[in-house]
C-alpha cells in the first residue's frame, strides 16, 4: 500500500507537469519558452510528451500490479468478514468494549428474543442469532458499504490505469514493432508518405489531428510522436462545408463550429456539425473541433514602395511565397496568414474622431535618447475595452543574406487617441513582439496623405522649398535679415529628419537607418552646449513642424488637391505624422504591402481519437466517487446483545449489550445511548 500511494503521488506530480506545459509542440516554442539548457534538459526526461513517456507507463504499469496484488490479497478478507456476523464471541468479552451497558427486559427470554429481532430489524440492521445453553447471543451489523468502498476505490485506480496505458501510445507503439512501422521525420504532402510510415486502420487506439481545409476531404489523421509523425487512416473521409465563428457585440468569439459531410467507405454519406466541446462520434471515433487556420485565403494587395515608385498591385495566397524586385534587391515574400477578425483592448482609445490627440512634439525632450521607435500598436493605460479593430495579415520578406522578417498589418485604420492610424506591424523573429508604426490617416481614410508627405521629404528641392517658403512666413517684418538664418536651420531641420544629412560632414550613417527624431537630439548633443539644450530642443522642434506642415502643403498641391484646413484635425495628422516619420527611419523594409481586399478560406483542426480506455476510465471514476464516499461517509458499526434468563426474576431477562465502529468519532457515543434507551428499562 505504501508503493501503490507513492506511485500515485508521482503520477500524480507528472500530470500536472503534463498539464501546466504544453504537449507535443514545436521544439522551437519551448526553447523560446525555457532556454537552450533547459528545454534540452526537460526534453532528455520527456515532459513535453508526459503521458506517452516510457517512466510515466512504467509507473502506470507498477501501480496497477501493486494495486491489483492490494486487491487480490485482501478480497477474500473482505468477502469472508462481509458473511461473518461474529455470533459466537463469548459474553464475557462484550465487556472489553468501550462502549457496552447492562439491564433486564420484563419478558422472557423467548419473547425478548423476538422483541429484540423486530427492534433490530425497524432499525436496519442485520443480524444473527446464536442459541447457546446459558442464553441467546445475538450479533448485527449495519454500514458493511464501508468495505465494499476500500474494493471500489482501488478497482477504480487500477480501471484508470489501464485506461490510460490502452489510449496511450503504449498500443500505437506495439503495433509499430510488430508491423515493422517507423516514424516519418520528412516533409511533403500527406500522399506521398511511403506505406512503412502509415498504421493500419484497424488500430484500435489512437489520437491524432486532422485538418480540412473548406471545400475539400481528408481522411487520413496525423499522430505526433516524440521524433516525428505517424499517417492514421480513417474508415471515412471529413469533408468540411463550411467553418462558422459567431462573435459577441465586443468582438470576442462564442462558438467555433464546422458543418462537415461524413462520407463512409461504402459510399454512405451523413452530415453533420461538429463544435466546441460537442464531437461527432462516428465508427467508434471522437472527433472534436480542436481548432482552426487560414486554408489558403486570396489576397489582393497594394504594393507601395518606399523610395517614390509607383505602387502596384500584388496577389497572393496564404501558404504560398512569391518574389519580389525592387531596384537591384530581390526579397522573397511568403504569404503566413489573415485574420479577419482582431479584438484590442482599445480602452481610452474611442475619442472623437475630430479632438486633438497624440503627443505634441514641440514637447519631446530631444535631449534624452529615443527608445519607443515602434511602440505597440494598442498601449494603453487605462481599463479594457475589448474591440473588434478589422482583418490584418501577415507576411514575411526574406532579403539576399535569407534573413527574415515578419510583418503584421491591418486593413483598415484604428482609432488612437482620437487619431485614426494604420498599424503597420514587423519583428526580426519569432521571439519578440510585433512592434507597430503608426501611420496616421488623412481626411478620406487612406495612406495616401502620409505617403506623399513621406515621399516629399526625400526629395531635396522639395525640402528647399519647404524651408523657404517656412521662413519667409516667420520671419518678422521688421527683421528681414532673419531670413537667410531661418531658411538654413529649416532646411539643416528637414535634411537631418529625413536621413539626408548627418550631424558633420565625417559622420557615417549607421547601418540600422539615420534620421527622424533620434538624429535631432544626436544634433543638438553635440553641437550645442548643456545649458541651451532645453530651449535649442523646442525651437528646432517648432521649426521643423512648421516646415513639415508647408512640405504637407506642396504635396498636395502637386497631387492637385487643396492646401489642408487649419483645424484639429490636421494638427493631430501633422503630430502623428511627425512621429511615424521618425519611427519609419527604423521600418527595415523597402515596401509596404496594404491590404484591399481577400477571398477567405478556412481550415478546421479537428482531434480525431479512438479511446478504447474511455470505458474504463469513466467506470474507474464512477467507482472511484462511490468508493470514496462509502469510506469516508459510511461507518461499519456491529452491535452484540446477550440474553439469558435473570437468576431468581422470574420471567424478566438479563440483557448485555455492546457497540463496536471501524471509525470512532462522538457519534458513536451517541448513538450508543440512543440504542440503550430504546432497548433497555434499566442500564448499569
């Protein structure tokens, strides 16, 4: 007994191990997880495949002989004391008991017999009579469940055991030693898999995924072992119709379900809906809906080059890649994913779509160094306020040395401190966070205004003019010789934002990107004295607004549209635009990719299982909670009454009593003197 509770405390410790770390995924999730030392460490004793581990069935395996020898050695104990009512103890040991009484019955002794038969049997107890030569010993008992709990509770450790080995791998491993079957460790479509790689489908155990992608079948299931995958063939093939998502007001989802087509071998076919915690048992087989993917959506894109060159449209498809020439450098794009739907925390975020927000930058401390290029495309600071901000995609750009980087952007603009922005998303690996530029929007809802802006600024005769025609509008009338001086800092302003400069002619841009913010306050590090800082710092910064706002101007005049209003709404785009021109210093790619329109497909996951164990393990739980209960509630309780005649009473008869429990508590005291009053006159 004390191996089995050991094995059971580590079995125990397992799963929970089991169920805290993730199974049987991607070795690079948990190196990102744990570190190379000890994802390497906890993959050498197997806690990324717990319940498939060698230790953990040898455990199972030592637990359910130990428990079944447990069983086997004390049933016919129990059986034998379950037949024994112990009529024939002597009377005088009744007086060994802790709880025991005397008195007499004014009856005799054949009439107190039956008087106490029928007391006992009002009472629900069982009981047996002894007719001795001196007297009459009768023996009861009541509570005998109490036993039959200690049999339930360890067949139910021993059914959920063997459970457990039967919907484990232990049988998927046996099938493939005696079938000469191997691991597949190889990539490719599931058809051409060779034959040696696929189990039989008459497997009796198995749990595995399957994916369908809407508007096609599938049978034929993926078992994941510890160093590759295993083909389960299916006696049917799923084919998913569609794959449905109802959303709450918020955004948030409330059921993922798929309308599937079963279709048998034998060319019966039977629809049916598979949902969220609601499977399809079909042949013997559980098939959950697990989860889902993109399925290969189409998407049309915009292509939008940084350097000034027309856009273009792009198509693709999710799962595909696809090459891209942009002047001299070739980068491969790799369409990874759309997502139609993307809830935020969004709260404190829901100004009106006219009121003055962002950050001022005539109040950015240009002294201080610049960390938050790229900031988070939602921060917020105040209570949750779950949204639905539109569909977004991914896309991944792989450069001549094959670095890749991810991107993440968004179809539509998210309202931000009271500015719509397009959050345009990107990470150098899988390790990190996506960090967002903020692109602010113009008055029709589009890039296009930032665009030109940004697009302006590279160009020098339009940075020239800009800070010409900046001058000339603060320069004070009464101080024209202000002029030339004003124009050169505007113009020594916008070439050091836009990257064009560098602090001194010596200077060598830094291969991360030059410009934006960060190259102002290097400026004014270094060529202006501590003490002026502060002031320098504001006065640039108010020059260099008043000149981004005319080069605003001069693109959209050569766009031919009208100069923009002097309102709030255009102060909070020309705050926005400020910072995102600043942070785009920082965007390591040579295009975006705008997202217009798409055509969604859906893939469902399901997890198909044949559980032969299932049975076992829920008979072991039903006999475990009755086993349980039975110890813990119900006491075995045996109650020995002697009756012989009273010497010199005549026809009274002398009553000896006693009550014995398996667990003694101050109920049984009491219940103890309530039998004494009920059945004596007269107790000593």
């Amino acid at each position: 007994m004390r191996f089995a509770i050991a094995l059971l405390t580590v079995i125990c410790i397992a799963s929970v191990i089991g169920t805290v770390v993730r199974q049987r995924e991607p070795l690079n999730n948990y190196v990102n997880q744990f570190g190379p030392f000890w994802s390497e460490v906890f993959g050498k004793v197997d806690l990324y495949t717990v319940y498939s581990a060698w230790w953990f069935l040898l455990i199972l395996g030592f637990l359910v002989v130990s428990t079944t020898l447990c069983i086997a050695r004390n049933t016919p104990k129990i059986l034998a004391d379950l037949k024994s009512y112990k009529e024939q103890v002597r009377e005088q040991s009744l007086q060994a008991h802790k709880h025991k009484a005397l008195g007499q019955l004014p009856l005799s002794l054949e009439a107190s017999l039956q008087q106490v038969s029928q007391w006992l049997d009002g009472g629900g107890w069982k009981a047996r009579a002894q007719v001795r030569t001196n007297g009459i010993m009768i023996a009861a008992r009541k509570g005998a469940a109490n036993k039959v709990g200690y049999l339930a509770a360890h067949s139910a450790i021993v059914l959920i055991c063997l459970g457990g080995l039967f919907d484990g791998d232990l049988l998927v491993k046996a099938l493939m030693w005696t079938q000469g079957k191997s691991v597949y460790q190889g990539g490719g479509f599931i058809s051409e898999v060779p034959a040696q790689h696929r189990l039989s489908d008459r497997n009796p155990s198995f749990r595995g995924t399957l994916s369908v992608t809407e508007g096609s079948r599938n049978g034929t299931a993926v078992l994941s072992m510890t160093d590759g995958v295993l083909l389960q063939p299916l006696p049917f093939d799923v084919e998913l119709k569609k794959f449905k998502v109802e959303y709450y007001n918020t955004g948030m989802p409330k059921l993922f379900a798929s309308d599937v087509l079963i279709h048998d071998r034998d060319g019966k076919t039977t629809a049916a809906t598979i949902k969220v915690n609601e499977p399809l048992i079909h042949e013997g087989i559980a098939i959950y809906q697990s989860d889902f993917s993109d399925g290969g959506s189409l998407l049309k894109l915009r292509a939008i080059p940084l350097d000034g060159a027309e856009p273009f449209v792009l198509q693709g498809r999710v799962g595909t890649s696809t090459e891209l020439q942009q002047g001299a450098q070739r980068l491969g794009l790799e369409f990874s994913g759309l997502r139609v739907i993307n809830v935020e925390n969004m709260g404190g975020n829901a100004g009106a779509p006219n009121a003055e927000g962002g950050t001022d930058v005539r109040k950015v401390d240009l002294v201080d160094s610049l960390q938050g290029h790229l900031g988070s495309g939602a921060k917020t600071r105040t209570e949750k306020s779950l949204q639905n901000i539109g569909p977004s995609f991914n896309y991944k750009l792989v450069d001549a040395s094959g670095q890749r980087r991810e991107f993440n952007n968004y179809m539509a603009p998210v309202l931000l401190d009271g500015q719509r922005v397009f959050l345009l998303g990107m990470r150098e690996s899988l390790n990190e966070g996506f960090r967002y530029l903020r692109a602010p929007a113009d008055e029709n809802g589009s890039l296009d205004g930032w665009l030109r802006l940004r697009q302006a600024l590279q160009k020098p005769e339009l940075r020239e003019r800009a800070a010409r025609l900046y001058a000339e509008a603060a320069t004070p009338t009464d101080k024209p010789q202000m002029l030339p001086q004003l124009t050169a800092t505007a113009q020594r302003a916008l070439g050091l934002f836009s990257g064009a400069d560098t602090v001194r002619p010596d200077d060598k841009k830094p291969a991360n990107g030059w410009g934006g913010l960060m190259a102002l306050s290097q400026f004014v590090d270094r060529e202006v004295p501590e003490a002026e800082r502060s002031r320098v710092s504001e006065v640039l910064l108010r020059i260099l607004n008043g000149s981004l706002y005319e080069l605003l101007k001069i693109s959209r005049a050569q766009a031919q549209l009208p100069p923009p209003a002097n309102d709030a709404a255009t102060q909070a785009f020309m705050t926005q635009a400020v910072l995102s021109l600043s942070d785009a210093v920082f965007y390591p790619a040579p295009l975006l990719l705008q997202l217009e329109d798409f055509q969604l497909v859906q893939a469902s996951g399901f997890q198909v299982a044949r559980a032969p164990g299932k049975t076992l393990v829920y008979l072991g739980a039903i006999l475990l909670i009755i086993g349980v209960f039975a110890m813990l509630y119900i006491k075995e309780r045996r109650l020995w009454i002697w009756l012989e005649a009273a010497p010199g009473q005549g026809e009274e008869t002398r009553v000896r009593m006693a009550l014995s429990s398996t667990r003694e508590s101050p109920d049984t005291a009491t219940e103890f003197d309530r039998l004494k009053s009920e059945l004596l006159k007269d107790t000593a």
